[in-house]
C-alpha cells in the first residue's frame, strides 16, 4: 500500500520490521517518510529573475520514552541505513525502556484535494502571469518603481509508518502568490507588501482576475506609508483590524500556550488552566480542520487527526496545544498539533490556523472611543519571548487616532506588550472576524510551518508603541 | 560519514554532461554533503539526540541568457535524469535576462587552501552530554536558577563540491562545533530566560563549559524583576551581541542586488561619509580557523579582503557576477554573503563609555524585525539594564529603541574591545541619543 517507499531500496516489509524491532521497547516513535516538490518562480526588476525546482526525499526515525527523544533522519533511503539510524537511537535510549502507546485515532478528514498544484498550472502561464503582475503594477502610477512578484507552490506527501506496521499518510499541496511593490516620492521610499495562498490550485486564488486585487492592495499600501508620518513612542490604546493582525494573538498568547513550553514549565501560562487569562467575551481556539486554509491538516505529522481546540473561552484558559509526546506527560490526549517543517526536523506542538472568535462591538465603536491611540492595520513580523511573556510587532499599515477619529498613516510603529496581560486588556470584541489571506509562516526552534490566524477588530487598552516622536 | 570529493565529483559529473547532452549552453552545480550530531539536555538529563545526514545538489543551466534551477536530495541517477529534463525544459522557455552567466574565469579561485576549516575531532555522544551536562550544573549553582530551556550540543562537518561548464572544479571540508545553554531564573514572581552560546570550527576554540554556564546564568539573574521606563531620547551602549546586528543590516544595505534595484537606504552613498570619521569596517574572508572564512563564493570566486568603509566613508559594495553586471562592477566575491565582517576596534575602553554620560541605557537584547533597509527606518523591542552614573543599577524591559540608520550610523561610538566570536563581529557600541517607547 505504500508509495513513497515504492522505488527506493527499502522494502516496506524490511521497514515495518526494523523500525517495530527498533520501538518495541519505546513510548512512542515513528518513521516517517516524506516526499515534497516545490516550485518558486520571482519576477524582479523587470526580469523573471529565478525558477528553482525542488525534489526532496527523505525519512526521519524517531523514538521516544519518558521525556527523551532520540532522532536520525536522512535522505538514503535504504535498509542499511535505516539500521544506522536505528543502531543511534538505541545507544541513545539504552538505559531507559517504555511501553509502546500503539493507539492512535483514525480519520477520514478530507480538508483539501489530493491534487499537485506545480502541474496543474504550465510554466508559459506562470510566467505570464508573473509578467501581468508586474506590469499592471507599474501602470497603477509613475511613482512604482520597483516590483516584486512571485508564485510558490508545493506538493507535500507524508508517510507515518507506527510499530505494528499501521501506515498513516496524508498529501499536502499549498500555493502562494506574493506582490511587493515600491514606490518612490519626493525623496521617500516605501514599501506594500500583498500575498494570498491555501491549499488548493492557483486558479481557486486567480478567479475574478484576484490577483490584481493582490497587486492593488500591495500599491495602496505603499502609497499609503509614503504620505506617512513619524510614529509616537509611549503608552496608548490600540484598535487592531480584523484577519491578519491576529498574528499579535498568535504570538502573545499562541505560543505560550503550547504543551512543551508549558510541560517545561517555562512558560508565563504555565499554572494557569482554568484560571482567568483574558477579558470576558475573549474565546480563542486554535482550529486544525478549516477547509483547504494553510493551517489545515488532515492529520498531524505524528499522524493524529486535526481537531479544534479550545484554548481559551470567555476569558478562561482551557486547554494547551499537544503533540503525544507532551500529551502522554502531561496526562492529556494530543490535539493534533504535532508538526514538523521536514523529515529533517523534530516534531514539536505547533499552531494550525489560531482565531480569535468575533464579539458584538463594531470598529467604528472602537475609533470612536479612543482619545489618542493608533489604528493597526496590518503587521509585517511578531516575535515573542515565552519566559517573560514579551512580544513585539511591526505594523505595516497604522494610522494615528485623535479623539475618536483616524488621522494621517504613521510609519514604522512598533508594538510592545506582555501576553498575559495584554490579553486581560482588551476592552472591546469586534463582530467582523476575518481569516488571513494565507502567507503566515510560524517559526519555532529554527523550523517554520505553514500556519493560519484570524480575529475580528480589537480594542486594547494599554500598549506601548514604539516611534520616534515623544 | 561525509561523502568525500571523489563521490560529489562523480555526481556533479553526470549532471553537467547530461545538461550538456540536452542543449545547455552553460551549467553550474553544487553538490554537499553533511553530516551533523546535536544533543540537547534540560535539567541536566538527557532530553534527545539527534542525527542527520544530508545529501543534496543544486544545479544551474543556461542556454544562452536563459535560466533554470532545481535542487535535490534524491540522488539516485533515474531521479537526477528526470530533474535535469525538467530544469532544461523550464530554462528554454524562460525569457532571457542579458544578465545571466557564469562567473567571469579569470576570478576563478586558485591557490593554497591553508586555513584550517576543518578539524575532524570527533565527540562522542556520552563526551557530548558531559560538555553540557557540566555546563548546566554550573548554571544551576547560581540558586536563582530554577529551570533549562535546554542546552544543546552539536557537531557539524560537511563537504561540498562546486563546478561548472567553465571548468571550475573545487571544494572542501569544514567543521563546526557549537553549544548553548538557556536558563530561567525567578525571583519575586518574576522569570526570565537567557542564553549563552559558541560556535568554533574547532573544538578546541569554544567556551569551557563551566563558562557557558555562568555566563548564561548570570545574564538570566541580570534580567530579574525588570521596569519599565518613560519614553525618552536617551544614549544607547549596545552589549557586543547586539550591537554586531547593526553591521548585519550595513551589509544588506550595501549588497548589490539591493544596489542595482534602488531599494536601500545607502544607494549612491560610494565614496560618502556613512559612519562617524574614526570608524572603520572590513570584510576578511582569510582569517584562519574563523567562522566566516572561505577560499570562494557560491560561484567559484575567490575572496579578496575588503575595506568597506575607511575613516566612516563607503568604499565598496558587496558584489555577485549577476548584480555586478546591473552595476556595471566585477564580482568581489561575495555571492554567499560576508566573510568575517567587523568594526575595527574605537579608541574608549569599556569603562570610559560606560561612563561617558550620566545616565545610559545598556541594551542586551532586541526582538522583532523592525529594520527597513529601503528607507533606513529602525524600530524594535528592547530590554536591558538602566547604567546611573557608570554604574549598573536596574534591568529594563518591554520598551522599544526607535531611530533612522543613517543618523545611528552618523552617532555610533565604538569601545575597544573587539573579540572574533562569531563570522560578524562588533565592540561595545554606544549610539547618542535614540528614541525609547516605554511608559
């Protein structure tokens, strides 16, 4: 029944034995084997500047008992070396031995189709496309004068192979479509930048001729920054806009909520299950199972079916993010956000598409209620630091507000704040949740996966931006 | 094991005479082999291993002016036929860039590789857990540490071979050996977390790891019970490993691509004061056993040393073949980046520039991403510890430093303690007067 294994040297028999010979005497472990095309075609100065074709094979071996875990992976796909990788593991494991979990759910999740979205659309096309991008966005206005354009697209096929000989496998295909655009008045420089994607084919994304509202929407937002002004520097409130602000909830509360940080006990959220983390009305969850979005999965990389987790519901701290791993030692079940960015690479709990569900106010309520603060739009990066709960944004799109109304576009803002208790700061809950368009990449431990998030309009009370103007 | 020259030879053979066989008029490839083994412990247990052996090749045709890539980790030779069809298929129909090409011959690297890159010791996994498990004992003696991140241990070696049609042929070994150690610190409510971290080529050049240790420890006990400050225009000392960041960012503001399409702050700034007079930055690509050595660039193109800016005037870019030609400049051999990138040492000790003015604000760590090379605009989030009349007295957090590059640039002051820990590296820096975002 297996495919990836099909050609290679490594029999499925042979597997299935060395890796329940290797586990037998395990908690838990897998081999999982992954296949992955991808194409990244740029359009840059003009010029189609690369096309680059990737085909990656390769497997990673992975046993676990108690809390630690031993790994090898490699992309010699035969028995010898799979029993190299097998002989490392057990002289890192030698002194502990467990009990193998072989239960595992099952699923026929089906969230988006097994297609293969590099073949789907000719090279000709892309290219012209990219051509099309390119020009339509130049001609927008004499001020454009630099464009980047580009398309990315991927067909990932995985194989989990469990002791016992069970298979589970799951084929992933993700697309992309990115637009930056430049422009360049009276001496300033500034950027937009605009992308959409998810896991069907190019043309779901290119119908209407969408991609140049991709294109429009990378011009309005330069054009936006280069009437822009200093940025204030202090405490203030902020309305954050609905769909890809979310990633401030993605990383002030997201991360310290996943089951590793919080089994090490490192993280500001640790001790606080069941407890109130969050204003009334605040419910966050953290959703594997939304059709064909770029977080979705039909199963995890440990080959647990994706659910919709509950992480926090009206302001009460439910649940963290698990993989079996931290499940088992935190006595819980898995959630389904085991992943992993390859076969190169450890699983670890990560986020799938995390929302924020929409409240009752409206945003023009939220404006109207702010003497001085800033409207944030759009950000570019988050980063956060789980130990002391910090984290910080970039917004790319802000506007100040003065006495209830939105003024001229600020530029270079920053935002600070402390996840736990920004989250209780929030004042007002939007009824306009958005998802994003599609173009989040979470990093964690130097791995980045494809991930999603959404929220309506916020209204936080406190946070500190940070500007050049006292 | 890493796969020696002889086995990347072979492969990057068939690849060049099968795009030739198809109608490519020029190909470059790249084939590598690594091998590397990481141990992390936590709490100074065991917390996994890891062992990964990586194969790959990339390769580049050209026909004419037209190009194409794929890159692969599955070199059986039925798969590598495949790709090669494909990347021939997909370069004939790709528009031409008159840009394209190979590398110019005439800068091809020859000559004596003589800089020790490769140490071939060998730990053990059990010697590899003792390194750490050392380090983190030590960490756990200061008794305001209550908890690891995880420290980790790794040993990389790897070997490639680049080639092409020109008859460029050459690689060769390195190695690097790197630990961290991550702890958490608590004390009245509050917990912080810090680092510290080596990378060396060789074994012998990294921390002992009982100062691994202490130094991660301490720098995690510094950060405890932090405030958070008024916003001010305050002036900034930047601890060593940050202020390197900012030589990061002079180079993508000076590397050619960026250049030819006008999106950097430092466009048409050759031959300009860009830095404060007494400052002096260089790009040495030939200094034995250090992290950013090399004998050539991802095109074959051998390193010359490069003073980038003399007494705060730019003096040269950081130059490919194929931005070089947009430029109208010869490549200088920095395709892959910077070599060993530094300011020169300034003329203050640490101690004079701690104590150049009463009141100072140390930064130890920023976050975020906040730089904008295309206009210059800095803005990121900050802790770090309040400096009273030379002295350190309080930690700080959750503010943000805010400026523009090209007046931080104009008002940095460099100590003259200069140290070659990592590829890029800066002294002590103090930056006068920069906007913090706080209360």
């Amino acid at each position: 029944m297996t495919s990836l294994l099909k050609n290679s040297e490594l029999s499925i028999e042979k597997a299935d034995k060395i890796v329940s010979e290797t586990l037998n005497s395990c908690d838990d472990g897998e081999l999982y084997v992954e296949d992955t095309k991808s194409e990244t075609i740029v359009l840059d100065d003009n010029k189609i500047k690369s096309s680059n074709y990737t085909s990656d094979l390769g497997y990673g071996f992975r046993a676990v008992t108690g809390d630690t875990v031993a790994y090898s992976h490699s992309n010699e796909i035969s028995e010898k070396s799979l029993k190299n990788s097998s002989d490392n593991l057990k002289s890192t494991l030698k002194n502990n031995s467990g009990t193998y979990n072989s239960e595992i759910k099952k699923t026929n999740q089906k969230l988006y189709k097994d297609i293969d979205p590099i073949e789907s659309k000719s090279m000709k096309s892309k290219i012209e496309l990219l051509n099309n991008m390119n020009e339509y966005a130049r001609s927008k206005d004499s001020s454009v004068k630099q464009v980047t354009a580009s398309l990315l697209a991927e067909k990932k096929n995985i194989e989990i192979i469990r002791s016992g000989g069970e298979l589970l496998s799951d084929n992933r295909p993700l697309v992309r479509i990115n637009m930056s655009v430049m422009v360049e008045k009276n001496g300033r420089k500034e950027t937009g930048v605009y992308g959409i994607g998810g896991r069907q084919d190019y043309d779901e994304y290119l119908k209407n001729d969408n991609w140049k509202k991709v294109c429009d929407e990378a011009f309005r937002i330069a054009n936006t920054n280069i009437e822009s002004k200093p940025s204030p520097a202090g405490e203030m409130k902020v309305v954050l806009g609905p769909g890809w602000p979310a990633i401030l909830i993605h990383e002030a509360v997201g991360h310290g909520l996943e089951g590793d940080f919080n089994r090490k006990k490192t993280s500001a959220f640790h001790d606080l299950v069941g407890k109130k983390v969050a204003s009334k009305g605040v419910t966050i969850i953290d959703d594997g199972t939304i059709d064909n979005r770029r977080g979705s999965l039909n199963i995890d990389d440990e080959g647990t079916p994706t659910e919709r987790t509950v992480l926090i519901e009206d302001g009460i701290l439910k649940n963290f993010m698990q993989d079996r791993l931290n499940a088992r030692l935190m006595n819980t079940k898995s959630t389904g956000n085991g992943r992993r960015e390859s076969y190169k690479h450890v699983v670890m709990p990560r986020m799938r598409n995390t929302i924020m569900l929409g409240g009752t106010n409206t945003q023009e309520e939220m404006i109207k209620s702010v003497d001085k603060g800033i409207f944030a739009v759009s950000f570019g990066g988050g980063q956060v630091d789980i130990t002391s709960g910090k984290f910080v944004f970039n917004c790319t799109e802000a506007y100040e507000i003065i006495n209830g109304k939105v003024g001229a576009p600020i530029k270079g803002a920053t935002l600070i704040g402390d996840g736990p208790s920004s989250l209780k700061e929030i004042l007002m809950v939007g009824n306009d949740m958005m998802l994003d368009p599609g173009i989040g990449t979470c990093g964690k431990a130097g791995q980045g996966v494809p991930v999603g998030v959404g929220q309506p309009s916020l209204l936080i009370n406190n946070m500190t931006v940070g500007g050049t103007q006292l | 094991m890493i796969k020696d020259q002889d086995y990347l030879k072979k492969i990057a053979d068939i690849c060049l005479s099968k795009s030739k066989k198809l109608g490519s008029t020029d190909a470059s490839i790249l084939v590598q082999s690594s091998v590397s083994e990481n141990i992390n412990v936590r709490n100074k247990k065991l917390d996994g291993s890891e062992r990964s052996e990586n194969l790959g090749v990339v390769l580049t045709t050209y026909l004419g002016k037209k190009k194409s890539s794929i890159a692969s980790s599955n070199l059986k030779e039925s798969n590598l036929n495949e790709l090669v069809d494909r990347c021939i298929e997909t370069m004939k129909i790709t528009p031409e860039d008159e840009y394209n090409s190979l590398p110019d011959k005439d800068l091809h690297f020859s000559g004596l590789k003589d800089l020790d890159l490769y140490d071939e010791t060998h730990l053990s996994n059990e010697n590899k857990i003792n390194y750490i498990k050392e380090a983190e004992d030590e960490a756990f003696s200061n008794n305001k540490i209550v908890n690891t991140n995880g420290s980790g241990f790794g040993e990389n070696k790897s070997n490639f071979l680049l080639a092409n049609s020109n008859g460029f042929a050459d690689g060769y070994k390195t190695s690097q050996f790197t630990a961290y150690c991550e702890v958490v610190s608590k004390s009245n409510g509050s917990m912080e977390r810090d680092y510290e971290y080596t990378s060396k080529r060789f074994y012998n050049d990294i921390l002992k790891p009982k100062d691994l240790g202490s130094i991660a420890a301490d720098h995690a006990v510094k950060k405890l019970n932090p405030k958070k400050i008024k916003s001010e225009k305050i002036s900034l000392i930047f601890d060593k490993r940050i202020s390197k960041n900012f030589l990061s960012i002079f180079a993508s503001a000076i590397s050619s691509s960026a250049i030819a399409k006008g999106t950097t702050f430092l466009k048409d700034k050759l031959n300009q004061k860009v830095f404060n007079t007494e400052l002096n930055i260089n790009d040495r690509g030939d200094i034995k056993k250090a992290n950013g050595s090399r004998y050539f660039d991802s095109e074959g193109i051998g390193i010359i040393n490069l003073d980038l800016i003399k007494n705060g005037i730019l003096q040269d870019y950081l130059i490919d073949t194929y931005n070089g030609k947009k430029i109208n400049r010869k490549s200088n051999g920095r395709a892959s980046g910077t070599t060993n990138l530094y300011f020169e040492n300034g003329s203050k000790t640490f101690n004079e520039l701690i104590k150049s003015e009463k009141k100072l604000l140390y930064i130890k760590e920023t976050i975020g991403h906040g730089t904008n090379i295309i206009n210059g605009d800095y803005s990121v989030g900050a802790s770090g510890i309040m400096i009273e009349n030379g002295e350190f007295s309080y930690p700080v957090s959750e503010i943000t430093i805010a400026g523009n590059l090209n007046n931080i640039f104009q008002n940095i002051t460099l100590a003259d303690d200069l140290e070659f820990n990592y590829s890029t590296n800066s002294p002590t820096m103090h930056v006068e007067g920069m906007i913090v975002g706080g209360k």
